[in-house]
C-alpha cells in the first residue's frame, strides 16, 4: 500500500476543498495501476464528499449545511465558537472517508465528479488529509 498526508488549509471560514488534483498528483507519484483509492481526514469535525464543484453544488452543500445543521445554540456540545457542536455532528452525514476505484492509474470518477473536503468549522485552519493507494 501507498500513503500519504497532506496539509489542507481551510481558513477561519466554512469550506468545501477539492482535493482531485492533490490525489492525481499523489497517484502519479506512486505509478498508481489499477487499485483502490481511500481518502481518510482524521478529525472529528469534517467530511468528505464527492460532488461537483465550480458550477455552485459546493455553495449549495455548505447552504444545505447551514439549513440541516443551524450554528447556534441548540448543540450540548458547546466548547469552541458559537455553534460549534454543529461540526461534531457533521461527520455523521459526510463520513471522514471515501474509497474509490482506480484504474490505469487515475480516480474512477464520473465526468464533474470531484472528491472534497468538507470543513464547516471555522476554530481549525489546517485539517490533515490521508491518502492510501491498495494496489489491485
């Protein structure tokens, strides 16, 4: 198996990041073949979906976020800012991981689909993001 981190800076605000381009440079540098591709990001407060991006899905996924899960004060989980228990709670609809098909070397992806990190929580600026290759 083929691993990596990477560092993703998010910022101080609510982000959807593609990491596509991260995880075909990742898997170029390992002469990926054919194989399975796992994403892991190791924090209890973000997510990873795939999804397309740059046409408006990922505004719209973050507003569907903020619909769904409101930053107030309704969470007993309460540390960090206001609303915060929010992103603890968010993990339970985008998972922390995603495996996907490789072949030839590159991500099976449909045609706008993108793999992202999902960050609502604006109190952490660098999330940390694994990436595995299982050779087939």
């Amino acid at each position: 198996m083929h691993t990596t981190e990477i560092e993703v800076s998010t910022g101080g605000r609510a982000v959807v990041h593609d990491l596509t381009g991260e995880i075909r440079r990742f898997l170029s540098a390992t002469d990926a073949g054919d194989g399975l591709l796992h994403v892991w990001v190791p924090h209890a407060t973000a997510g990873l979906a795939i999804l397309e991006t740059g046409a408006g899905s990922d505004d719209d996924l973050l507003a569907a976020l903020d619909d769904l899960l409101p930053r107030d004060d309704r969470w007993r989980h309460r540390h960090g800012s206001s609303g915060h228990g929010r992103d603890h709670v968010l993990p339970a609809f985008l998972p922390p991981y995603a495996s996907v098909p490789v072949l030839g070397g590159s991500p099976a992806l449909g045609t706008w689909q993108s793999i992202c990190l999902v960050d609502t929580n604006i109190d952490n600026t660098t999330r940390t993001v694994r990436l595995s290759h299982l050779p087939g």
